[in-house]
C-alpha cells in the first residue's frame, strides 16, 4: 500500500478492514512503500509487487 503519511496504524487499519469483509479475504501481510511499481504506460506492475512479497 502506498502511504501519503506516516500516522498510518496497521493494527487500526486491519481492524477497519475485517470490519469491511470477511476475515479470509484480509491481507495477511502489509508492505509499506513509497510508491507503487508501474510500466510505461503507467499501469501497476503485479509481478513486480509479487517480487517485492517474496524479499519479506
């Protein structure tokens, strides 16, 4: 996810989203990062995001 602040509280941000949706359907893990990886039309790269989950 990008953040635009650093007050950003997972523990609170995890809470708001199980109230959202199921439990099964939350993220199990959050990668914080400055700025999404994008192509040069300026899509979302999700094998570069893959790549990222696998480094943690």
């Amino acid at each position: 996810m990008v953040v635009s602040n650093n007050s950003l509280d997972l523990k609170q941000l995890n809470e708001w989203m199980r109230g959202m949706m199921p439990a099964y359907k939350t993220p199990r893990k959050y990668l914080i990062v400055e700025e999404l990886p994008r192509n040069a039309m300026g899509k979302v790269t999700k094998n570069d995001i893959k790549e990222l989950f696998k480094n943690i």
